[in-house]
C-alpha cells in the first residue's frame, strides 16, 4: 500500500481526476490497494455431489479456502466465526453444511431430517438470502421466511415443513422462544444457527441478543438438539471472542480472506471552508451537499454509486440534492437516482432493491439500512459521508466498490466533526490500525433480568441451571425478581407468574418503547417510522422529516399515542435537536489515580430533556433560528467514565476560576467526538456533562456516558483505553487550525448550551495536566 498525502496517486481510479479539477482542496489523503488474487480450495469430501453440482450451475468451480475451512469447522460440530472481507463469499461458507445437511435429510418420512436456521440484523437480508437459496437448487432446501410481516398460514408452514427458516433475533425473542411447543418439531432437529453480520451485535443490542441465543440453546437442549453457530461479520478484531460472548460457548474463527479483490482507490474527502457571518467560527460546507455533488458527477460519468449516510433525513437530503444537480444536465437522470433507509414500507424497500441490481439505479443514497440490509457489491464507487460509526463498518462500506477486475472507488468525506476532522488528518488511524472489537455486556443485569423471566416463562428455571446458561449473576437476579414479585420459586425451579407475556419486558434495540408512526394530515397516509427513544429529537414539533425526496414538517407528536403528524413543505433548512443532562453517580466500581487527578468507571443517574431545535440552512449548515420545546424528561440509568482534576492541576493548567467550565466543555465535546474511534459506538451512542464544581465529587468533573439503560460497554471501554483516546483528544484540539474553535474541534451538534461556553486553548492546558499524571 502506498500513500499520497494531498495528491493524486498516478495509478489511482480515473473517476478522481475530474472530481478533483472540479473541488481542487477536497483531496486530502488518497492511496492504492492493489488487487488481490483469489485462492480455491476443493470441495471437501462430505459435500454431495448434488450440492457441488447446484453451486457449480452458479459458476462456482470450487470454494475459495477460507470457504471451506470455515465450512470443515461447522461440519465438525465447532462453532466458528467467519470475517473477511465485502463479497468474500462468506454465505457459501456457512449454506455449505447447511445444504449439505438438509440435503442428507431428504429421505425422511416428512423431508426433514435437519433443520437450520439463518438469523440476520434487518429483514432486508433475510429476503435477500432467500432470493439467493432460491438460485442453488438442492433436493431437501425448504426455504422459509418468518418474521412480524409473515402471514399466520406461512409461519404454520413453515414449523411444519420448512428445512431453513430465515427471521431475525427479535422474532426468536418475541415468538419463536415463547411458542416453543409449537416449534418443537423444529427445534428436536436444529442442526445449525448462522448469525449474520454478527459486527452489528454490538453494546446494548448485542448484550440483548447474546442473552436471546443462549435461552435458545437452553430451548434445543431440552428437545435434544445442540446446534452448532456459524457466525459471519465483516472484518473485526476478536471474531471468535464475540461469537462466545454471544452463545456462551467456545468458538474458532476464520479470518484469511482468499477471495479475490479489485484494484481500489481509497481517498479522503474534505468540504471546502465557507465565510461565516458575524465573525462565527470558520465552517465548512455541508458534506451532505458536498456529497450529493460528488455522487451526481459520478452518475454523470456513467458510474454506479453508493454514497453511505449517517441519518435518514441525510440520506434523503443527498438523494434529493443529487437530483436536482443532474436534471439541470440530464432530465431523464433524476429517475435513476434515489434514497434508501430504514422506515420504508417493505413493497418500497423491495422496489428499491430490484432497479439496483438490475442497473435502473444508477446513484443511490442509503444510511447502513443497506450496509446490513442486502448482500450486494460491485459498485463502480462508494461514498462514505460522515464516520459510520467503527472502522469495521468503514470497511465495509468501503467493500461494496468493486465489480470482477474493473478498478474501484472509495471515498470517506469527512463532516465538520471531531472524529471526522482527526481521520482525514491522521490517515493511519484507519489505515494503520486494526478493526475494533465489538463490546457487549450479556451479564449486564438490566439485559439479563428481563431474559430471566422469560427463559422461567419458557421452562422453570434452576438456580443451577441459569449459572450454567446465563453466568454467576443469574441466582442474585432471580432472587431480585422473586421479591418483585415476577417470578415464584417452586421444587422445579423459578416460574413466570404474569398472564402478561415476560418476553415483553425486554427491549431488544433499545427503542425505549413502541415506534411512532409518522402520519400525513389530512390524508392520513403513513409514511413511515421512527424509535420511541428518538421521538424528542427526530419528530418532535416543528421538525423536519423527509420521506422518498418529499420534505414534511412535523405539526404534533403525541408520544401517549405513538404518532406524529406531519404536512407536506418546500423548505431549504433541517432541523437539529438540543438536549439537556444531568448526571449524579450512584456507585463508582473502579478508578485509579492520574497523578492529582483520578479516572473512574461506574453507575449514574441520568437526567436528560430535549428542550428545543436549531433550523439550519441545508446547503451551507448556517444557522437561521433557535427554538423551544417542552418536552418531557428522561431518567436514564447507565455507566459512565469521568475523570475529575485537583486545584493544583487547574492552577498549572493557568485557568483562572471563570475558565475553568469552558475548558472542561471543550475537553467534554471532544472526548465524546472521539471515542468511537476506540470503542465500537458513535457520538449518538453516547453523551457528556462537564462541571467546574459536581456534586459528587467536589471537584471539576467530566463525564461521558452510554446512552442506553444499563449501559452498553462504550463508556467502560473508554476507561479501559483512557490514555490513548484523551491523548488523541488533545492532538485533535490543538492540531485544529481555527483560532477559538469550530465544529472540526469542540463544537458539538448535540449541545443544549449552544457550545458555550467554550475554551479551545485551555481544554488542551486541562487535558496537558491530566495526561501528565
């Protein structure tokens, strides 16, 4: 690999060249990878030959190795995790003994002598590898889809008939656990269980499902069945680590990738600075307009393109701004350009799909509803607006780009954003460093406690028994609960004792509660979906929300009737909400001294309210309006990291008292811009608070916290790792060209104060003493 800081590599993909003639300071890094040869394998000795042949139709002579290392593994009973690569074939790796296996089973009285089941993050993937099953033809394969949008006769069949079973966690959860009788057949015969896109497991979400698949494991033990898991993730540190925090059991992992690669391009993207009025901090171009300029140039040149984007409304807003550049040079252009997201209806999701695998789509703008939501590659260039979150997805997104031995092109555009801003100036950062590990906690209680009551709802649970599936907090937990009065204890073990359903009790993707359906007035027409927990900030009151390129403006949002309504509107700004917090420790577990200063981990108490919006101009993020709410308030109980300096320290540091909360502000925003770079989250997943003088502490205290209840390891891991992320904190302030500070720095989107106050210079003094110790 070799790198060329501001300049074009001379081998680099021909479509950079005019992108950079046009935006001549948007080049800020850009390198080479050169393509890689592909290594096969045989098939190994136990396919049958009927499952060869299928695959052989398909063009696939032989697998690639580590296709078949991972298949030998699940073969021999041992559960395996599989990371590479985008496109490495990673679903032949894991149908293989799949196949194999039902195929085996042919010849039983009912067909069934096996049964296997696929679980995937969104329902988009599921339908996509049904649509691939269906075009490897093999004697026994009943391929079956189950989940919320299933009709009741189709969910029948499928328990009685079906071989492979494609669904999602939540329904393992919410149904298939809960009506195990009525799956018993099923599960008496489970041989396999894949877990696809297993990076997507991660903090609160993954904690949930790691709990989900060990109460299926207890499920099969019980019908005599021990399936084995193959797990499939993009390119993570630790795979086999996370596969056994996820089902509790050891784990192998496959992560040489043998399959072959294109020439691609890698190049970071910075906005150009625009004027800002009345002597603000500099600013830079919007990347989402900076993206949609990027993506209509690309279409021009006749290239099929992805550019990735952090919200929904981002995607929308690229997609609609690419458009209306490319009908001022080509009317029949704006119809091949659309957007792509999570909230769609699924007939619309469907649609989607379909014109881009068959070319009808030449640009599409999508948030990782597409990342995790179909198997698909080949694109000609592949944009990532804004860090996504970890450098695996990164990667991945990246992988997208690359079609045979055609040349490809990625390129990551960096917003005006810490974590953004250090990237496309430290490009060893992703380049030199490896892929994170996932976090997840599946032994924290909040998860385990709701899980408990409905493995007791499933079978009665022992104390023994739940040690032995659940970990050492189980018994403690199960105790807790019998007082609350949710379980009973009986000679058996523990009973559910609600008519209730228990599963109800968990929260699998930390929504907060049921979505909020968005609905158009007057006509009544919905048009689409939200989270409850991002209902204050997404759909609140005088909000703006786009749907498939029409923009609508939120009148009302009724959170005791999970609606919001909205009104069709032209308007030329978006809408950004601003919360308030605050923070009291209720247990610290850990910490240790930094000199005077002490850094810990523990439990707190968060009081958080969204109380009003920005209205900022689309095209160059200049802020028009400030606005209130009245929201109500969320308590949230989570874990948090904080650090807190002495009096010795704030004096070394030359802070005079009236200084000192702009500092520990600036140091505050920072710290949270940049801890996804260490910890698999991002700036949404976590959130801040800065004091010159806490409560409980009596000293200037900086906390930053996870967002979900319980917590979801994002801030523990930021303890762990405390040095290097507060030292690349300090790097990012002080290598940041602005005089005072900006968005690429310490301001932050999120903060209820209006980024103030803030103090650039002595946040770098502050975070110089506390390294120091």
């Amino acid at each position: 690999m070799t790198g060329f800081a501001m300049a074009e590599p001379p081998e680099a993909h021909p479509a950079l060249s005019p992108l950079i003639a046009d935006r001549p300071d948007g080049l800020r890094f850009a390198t080479v990878i050169a393509q890689r040869e592909a290594r096969t394998a045989p098939w190994p000795g136990w396919v049958p030959a009927d499952v060869q042949q299928a695959y052989r139709a398909r063009g696939i002579d032989q697998p690639w190795e580590h296709q078949a290392r991972t298949a030998d593994l699940a073969w021999a009973g041992t559960h395996v995790a599989v990371a590479t690569g985008t496109a490495s074939g990673k679903s032949l790796a894991f149908w293989l003994p799949v196949l194999a296996a039902v195929h085996q089973g042919r010849d039983a009285i009912d067909g069934r002598g096996a049964t296997a089941l696929y679980l995937a993050p969104t329902k988009a993937l599921a339908h996509d590898q049904q649509r691939s099953l269906s075009e490897v033809a093999v004697t026994g394969a009943r391929v079956a889809i189950v989940d919320g949008d299933t009709p009741h006769q189709d969910r029948a069949w499928a328990r009685a008939h079906a071989t492979i079973v494609l669904t999602n966690p939540d329904l393992i959860h919410a149904s298939m656990l809960g009506g195990h009788p009525h799956w018993a057949a099923f599960l008496r015969r489970l041989q396999y269980v894949i877990v696809d896109e297993a990076h997507a497991y991660r903090g609160l979400f993954g904690a949930h499902v790691g709990v989900v698949l060990r109460r299926l494991r207890r499920a099969c033990a019980r019908y005599g069945s021990e399936p084995t898991f193959i797990a499939a993730s993009a390119t993570i540190a630790e795979p086999a680590s996370l596969l056994e925090r996820l089902i509790g059991a050891p784990a192998s992992a496959v992560t040489e990738d043998a399959s072959p690669a294109p020439t691609r391009t890698l190049a970071l993207w910075e906005s150009p600075e625009i004027d800002s009025p009345d002597e603000r901090p500099p600013q830079r171009r919007s990347a989402l307009t900076e993206a949609a300029d990027l993506l209509a140039d690309l279409c021009l040149q006749g290239l099929q393109a992805i550019a990735f984007v952090r919200s929904r409304r981002g995607a929308e807003a690229v997609a609609l701004i690419a458009r209306d550049r490319l009908a001022e040079v080509d009317p029949a252009l704006p119809e091949r350009v659309t957007s792509y997201r999570g909230g769609y209806l699924p007939e619309e999701r469907r649609d989607i799909e379909a014109r881009l695998r068959s070319g009808q789509i030449l640009g599409l703008a999508s948030t990782n509803a597409l990342e995790l939501g179909i198997d698909i590659s080949g694109m000609d260039a592949v944009l990532t607006v804004g860090w996504p979150g970890t450098r695996a997805s990164l990667w991945q997104q990246f992988g997208r780009a690359g079609r045979g031995d055609t040349p490809a092109l990625a390129m990551f555009i960096a917003r005006d954003d810490p974590l953004d801003s250090y990237v496309v100036r430290h490009p060893a950062s992703i380049l030199g460093t490896p892929v994170e590990a996932v976090v997840l906690d599946p032994a924290n209680p909040r998860v385990l406690a709701p899980h408990l009551c409905a493995a007791a709802s499933e079978f009665p649970l022992t104390d023994d028994e739940a040690i032995a599936w659940f970990g050492d907090k189980a018994p403690g937990i199960l105790a807790r609960l019998g007082a609350e009065g949710l379980l009973r204890r009986r000679p058996t073990g523990w009973f559910w004792t609600k008519r209730e359903r228990a599963s109800d009790l968990a929260d699998l993707r930390g929504t907060g509660g049921p979505p909020i359906t968005i609905l158009e007035s007057g006509t009544g027409r919905i048009l689409g979906t939200v989270d409850h927990a991002s209902a204050h900030a997404q759909v609140h009151a005088g909000a703006v929300y786009t749907h498939l390129g029409s923009t609508y403006l939120i009148e009302d949002l009724d959170l005791g009737n999970c609606v919001a309504i909205a009104h069709q509107a032209t308007v030329d700004f978006t809408t950004h909400a601003q919360e308030v917090s605050d923070v009291r420790i209720t247990a610290e577990r850990t910490s240790s001294p930094w000199g005077a200063a002490t850094m810990s981990f523990g439990d707190v108490d968060v009081t958080a309210q969204v109380v009003g919006f920005l209205r900022r101009r689309l095209v160059t993020g200049e802020v028009l309006s400030e606005e209130r709410l009245d929201l109500p308030e969320r308590l949230l109980a989570t874990t948090a990291t904080w650090w807190t300096v002495d009096q010795s320290q704030v004096q070394a540091a030359e802070l005079a008292p009236a200084d000192v909360p702009g500092a520990a502000h600036a140091a505050e925003h920072a710290s949270i811009g940049l801890l996804p770079l260490f910890a698999t989250c991002d700036r949404w997943d976590i959130g801040g608070l800065s004091t010159a003088m806490h409560p409980d502490t009596g000293r200037p205290t900086i906390f930053v916290y996870d967002g979900a209840s319980g917590g979801a390891g994002f801030a523990e891991r930021g303890y762990q790792v405390a040095r290097q992320w507060l030292g690349a904190t300090r790097a990012l302030i002080a290598e940041c060209a602005c005089p005072d500070g900006c968005p690429a720095c310490i301001q932050s989107p999120k903060c209820g104060n209006g980024n103030n106050p803030l103090d650039k210079a002595g946040a770098v003094r502050l975070l110089d003493q506390l390294l120091a110790g």
